[in-house]
C-alpha cells in the first residue's frame, strides 16, 4: 500500500484534536474567538481565559454549544500571581492542558524620543512578559504528564522589521519571536512543538472600533500590500489550526507571516504591477 492510499479521511484523523485541552490566552474575542470556536469544532475542549469575564463566558458557551468541554478562566493574565492560581484552576478542571495559543497583545503608540520606561515596561508585559511566563507554566505541566504538546503565540510582522511609533511593541514581538525558537529546541525532546503567526493589519474588532473593516481594507491596498486587503480573524485562526494540529507534525520554531504579502514586498507593488512599462531612453 501507498502513503497515499493510508491519507486520513476524516478530520480527527487528519488534525488529530479530537479530545485535546486547548488554552486560548484572550480567547474572548476576535482572533480569540475565533481559534476557541474553531478548535472546538475541530474536536477540542477549551479554556477560554480572558480580563473580561462576559467575553470569557460568552465563548465559554459558544464552544459547549458545540458539544465540546469549556471553562472561564478569568483573570489578567499578565500578572504573574494571577495567571498562576487562573491556570492551575482551569488544569484541575479540564484534567490538563495539550495546546496553548497566545494571542492577548496591544501596542502604545509613541515615537523612540517619547516612549517613557513606563511605556516601554508595559508593552513587554502585555506582550512578551505573560506570554514567558503562561507558556512556561504549560510547557512545565505537559513536560510532567509526558503527552507533548503544541504552542502557538501571535507575535507581529513589527517584530520582524522596524516598528516606527511602537518600538517598545515591536521588541517585545520580536522577543516572542526568539523565545519560540529557544522553546522549540528546548522542548522538541518533551514532544512539545512551540511556532508563531506574524500578522500584518487584521480587521479585529478592536482595530475596526479606530476605523472600519473597509477603510482598513483600502489602506492596505493603498499601502501596496499583495493581496490589497488586511486579513480575517477568521484567517487567522485557520492558520492556529493548522499549527497546533498533526498537520503541521513536523513543524517547530518557526514565525509564520500572516500579511497579504507585506514583507515580501520591499517595493512599492502596485508601481510594478499596474504601470506600462517604461519607454526607452532615447539617444540624445
Ligand atoms: N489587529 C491587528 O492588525 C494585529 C496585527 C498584528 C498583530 N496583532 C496581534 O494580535 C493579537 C490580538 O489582537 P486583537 O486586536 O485581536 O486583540 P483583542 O483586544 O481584540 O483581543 C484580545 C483579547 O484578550 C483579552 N485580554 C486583553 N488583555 C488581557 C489580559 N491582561 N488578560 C487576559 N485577557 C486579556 C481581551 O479582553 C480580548 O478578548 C495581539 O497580540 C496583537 O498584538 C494584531
């Protein structure tokens, strides 16, 4: 028989979710919500951890609504005190934790010459800090119960390039960036696979509560983005999916970039996809 002819037919088999515990670290909303809801439906039971204690719930149900185990786990999860009781509750509750995928993170937007260090400290905290520390509390735990495990965290395409008016941000993505591949190496052993998703602008609610989906829509075609559009939470839960599951088995240590196409183009792509041409010099 083929490799071919022993391709799965059937979900579980392909994604290999079918009973998993996933922890979505600011599952309540946008890109949160949308990895909670798909993972569900792909056949895991879900932490929904978020501040918010109606978001958390909200999605709690949505994920029991499709037949799946689901706990709140409220709480800020950038203070350390916190994220530890939050997280040995949800454990107890769920019997263990097999993926985690980090996606709470904002910026500040201030140049280099005003970020204060307050500023500074806060964006490593809320971005790069918690996700040190949750991702570590997990890893421990999946080391201890010996089942391996899968962990994804949202990093930033601003962590792989200059990060003007959010430079504090666009360290700390870039430290989520290193650390998944020192996780990787560290952890490969245990069975435990660490990547990361670099979005480009993605219409979340939060970014279309500054300025709509269209108007976000047109400035990444203005801005010469490939696919002429900022991308979904929907796009990016897809892509959780495929790297927490058996799909991507030989997949670890990597950023992926989610960006229509952005940092792939250095230059200005709609001068070179719609302009003629240019005539030729003509001798003088
Ligand atoms: N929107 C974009 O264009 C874009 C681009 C690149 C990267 N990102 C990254 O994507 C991620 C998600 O962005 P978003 O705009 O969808 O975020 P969001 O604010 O819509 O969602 C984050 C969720 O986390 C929860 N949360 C916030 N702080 C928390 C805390 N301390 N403890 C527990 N829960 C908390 C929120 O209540 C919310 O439900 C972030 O890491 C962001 O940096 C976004």
């Amino acid at each position: 028989m083929s490799d071919l002819d022993k391709f799965p037919t059937s979900f579980d088999d392909l994604f290999g979710l079918r009973g998993k515990v996933a922890l979505i670290l600011g599952g309540g909303m946008g890109m949160g919500q949308q990895s909670s809801n798909i993972l569900a439906h792909m056949g895991c039971d879900v932490i929904v951890a978020d501040i918010i204690p109606e978001r958390a719930v909200t999605v709690a149900a949505e994920v029991r609504a499709r037949g799946r185990r689901a706990h709140e786990a409220v709480g800020d999860m950038t203070d350390p005190t916190t994220a530890d009781r939050v997280l040995t509750e949800a454990e107890a509750a769920m019997g263990g934790i097999d993926i985690v995928v980090s996606i709470i993170g904002e910026a500040g937007w201030f140049s280099f010459l005003d970020t204060t260090v307050d500023e500074w400290k806060k964006d490593q905290r809320r971005n790069l800090d918690y996700f040190f520390h949750c991702s570590q509390w997990a890893a421990r735990s999946m080391v201890r119960r010996g089942v391996g495990g899968a962990i994804c965290a949202i990093a930033s395409v601003d962590g792989m390039q200059a990060s003007p008016m959010h430079a504090a941000y666009g360290v700390a993505k870039a430290g989520i960036i290193s650390l998944v591949k020192t996780m990787a190496l560290e952890l490969g052993g245990s069975g435990i696979r660490v990547n990361c998703i670099a979005p480009g602008s993605v219409n979340t609610p939060r970014a279309n509560a500054r300025s709509s989906a269209e108007i976000n829509d047109l400035r990444c075609a203005d801005m010469g983005i490939p696919l002429g559009r900022a991308g979904t939470t929907r796009e990016i839960a897809e892509t959780v999916l495929y790297l927490v599951s058996d799909m991507s088995r030989y997949v670890t240590g990597v950023c992926l970039p989610m960006d229509g196409g952005w940092l792939s183009t250095r230059l200005d792509s709609k001068k070179y996809t719609k302009r003629p041409p240019p005539e030729p010099a003509k001798a003088t």
